[in-house]
C-alpha cells in the first residue's frame, strides 16, 4: 500500500500512476471537507477497488502496511501529519522521486530561483528536435508522473524542479542537472538561506562522474559547490570569459574550451530580452551540447524561442507606452532582472505576499 498526500494535480497524477501499475494507494487530505465521491471521480471505475480515502488526520494506525508515501510540493514538511510519517519511519517521496522510479530514457532536470521555466522551456524545444520522443514537465505545469509511462529508452525528459520537490527526493538521478541561480526565496517555508541552497543542491546528490551539472559561475555558491559535484561541471558567465565553459562576451555568446573560444550565438537576433535570459540561453546551450545535440541545431532553436507566457510577456503598445507582463517574477531578484531588461524608463505595478525576503535591493534597482 502506497500513500498519497495532497489531492490536487500533483496527488492526483502520482495516484494515477500508482494504479496503473497495480498498486493499492491511500489518498490522503487535511481538508475533511473534501468530497469523497468527487475525489473517486477523478479516476477510472476500474481502480476504486484499490482506493481508500482518509480526510482530515493520519493516525498511526493508518501506516501499519504502508511502504511509502508520496507528499505533493505545497505540503510543508513541519505539518502535524508528516511528522506521524517520521516518527513511524515511513519514507516520504516526492512525486519527481516517483516519476524517476518509473520513467525510461533520458532525464534533465533544471533549477533555481529564477529562469527555470523559460530555461526548461528552450531546453524542451531544443530536444522536440533532437530526440525520437521528448517530454517537458514538472514545477513547469505537468506533473512527471503524467508522462512517465508513456517514456521509453529513446525518450528525453526535461524537467523543471522546485525547492520543494527537491526536499523529498531519495534516488532520483538526473543525467544531467542545472541549477541557473540561488538568491533568496521561499524563506517563510525553509527558514534559511543554508537550508535552502542545501535542498538546491541536492538536485545533483545522487549524479556521478558519467553525469553533467551545469552551473552558474557568477553565483558564489555555486562556485564553491563545483568543488563537491560528482558529475562533471559545466560553468556559464554573463560577466567574464571563463576558460572552460559558456560565456558572454559583449552581444555574443561563446564557448571556450582549454582557453580557446568560438562563437556560438548572438544575442540580438534573439526575441528575448535582458541579461538574465542571456544566462538561461547559455544553460540551455550547456545542457543540450552536453547532451550531445548539435550546436547549429540549438542555435536556431535559440533563434526560434519567444518569451514564456508571464515572463517579460510582451502585451501591447498603447498610445506609445510599451506593456510587460512580468507575473512570474514574484522574487525580488526576478523582478530586479525584469526591471534591469527594460531598455527605456519603466513604472512598476507590483503586489503579491511576504515570502521573508528583503526589499533593499529591488527598491535601489529603481535607479538603475
């Protein structure tokens, strides 16, 4: 018996999965209002004999023949019933654990604070061309478990990962990682910026030497965390020629191998804006040439990518005034990137909720 914690897209996916492959699973919800029969509703007739639901609290004598339990990514680790998980010693997966536990082929797997959907994005259109079969999934829209029986030993998945998926993960192992930046966020859910760099890195714990990870040079902790990587590293830079790896060179971006370098792409011909999105097409070219994609074949793709829905989303030009929706960049750093891609003066509409980051820089970046 399988339990599955959280009942929304992600829950509902990895229970699906779970069924599929004759497993009897344990839907469980905090939410006692939810309504049993509409839950059952989300799946095949055929699986209701293999469904038990509980709502509102997991007792202890719930877990007696559980082996795991899959936690959705918006369930915080410190909740009252987790806590029951561990100090019953059942394993708590996350449903990217699942995913790999089930899917074929290749995997990629690509995170940070920021960059990481219009990094999967490019990366996942790079590969549509590349591969016999391509999938792109994950904290990007749609759970891995959706897809991973679909996958075979030619297939490549690319996924994008969130700290919180991160947090439970156990053997998961991607061919190749990324992890494109870590500024602050999230600190209301991981306390601190140790723990969250920690639940960042741990994207490339289980990798070994025949494994890439693709890192940003100009991010300090990265930098020292190269040194610990198992996998072979790949840097990129926006601010410096690198002797190894991808960099940008005024509009250019190059590739320098043993201190020679060759032109890879110019920036201009490109449809996305701003110094932050140079970094992502560079992890992107990172990953996909260490995957072995030809470099001519990413650089157009490069050329082909428009901007991600929310994310310096062109909107329309009225009366002279150029509109941007920038809706994703809901960190200060993401929105000081947005601010810093404009090429003229900008006013900023800003909200949203306190997530225990400092306002500092972003208020100075006003000036800039």
């Amino acid at each position: 018996m399988i339990g599955v914690a959280g009942l929304g897209k992600s829950g509902i996916s990895a229970a699906t999965l779970l069924l599929k492959n004759n497993e009897a699973v344990v839907l469980f919800d905090s939410n006692k209002e939810l309504n049993k029969e509409e839950i059952l509703a989300k799946f095949d007739k055929a699986y209701h004999k293999n469904i038990d639901i509980i709502l509102g609290e997991l007792k202890k004598s719930d877990l007696e023949d559980m082996s795991y339990l899959v936690i959705s990514p918006g369930i915080d680790l410190e909740t009252d019933f987790v806590q029951v998980l561990k100090e019953n010693n059942i394993p708590i997966w996350s449903e990217i654990e699942l995913g790999f536990k089930y899917a074929k082929g290749g995997l990629i797997a690509i995170t940070g604070t920021n960059g990481k959907t219009t990094t999967t994005s490019l990366v996942g259109e790079i590969m549509s061309k590349f591969a016999k079969s391509s999938f792109t999934v994950g904290n990007i829209g749609i759970p891995y478990t959706d897809i991973a029986d679909k996958t075979d030993e030619d297939s490549v998945t690319v996924l994008e990962t969130s700290s919180f998926q991160l947090e439970t993960i156990i053997d998961f192992r991607p061919n190749i990682s990324a992890i494109l930046n870590i500024t602050p966020d999230h600190l209301n859910r991981h306390h601190t910026m140790e723990n969250y760099i920690k639940v960042k890195e741990d994207i490339s714990k289980n990798q070994t030497e025949d494994d890439f990870c693709i890192l940003n040079y100009e991010d300090e902790a990265l930098r020292e965390f190269a040194d610990r990587v198992k996998a072979k590293v790949v840097f990129f830079s926006s601010k410096r020629k690198l002797e190894n790896g991808f960099y940008l060179d005024k509009d250019i971006i190059m590739q320098s191998k043993d201190g020679v370098a060759k032109e890879i792409l110019d920036t201009k011909k490109l449809n996305i804006l701003g110094r932050h999105n140079y970094e992502n097409v560079m992890a992107a070219i990172a990953i996909s040439s260490s995957y072995g994609v030809p470099i001519d074949s990413i650089v157009n793709s490069c050329y082909a990518f428009h901007a991600v829905e929310h994310r310096i989303e062109f909107v329309k030009e009225v009366n002279g005034v150029r509109y941007y929706n920038d809706s994703k960049g809901t960190n200060p750093d993401a929105a000081i990137q947005a601010v810093l891609a404009m090429p003229a003066a900008t006013y900023i509409i800003a909200g949203g909720y306190d997530k225990g980051s400092e306002y500092d820089e972003w208020i100075e970046s006003f000036g800039t």
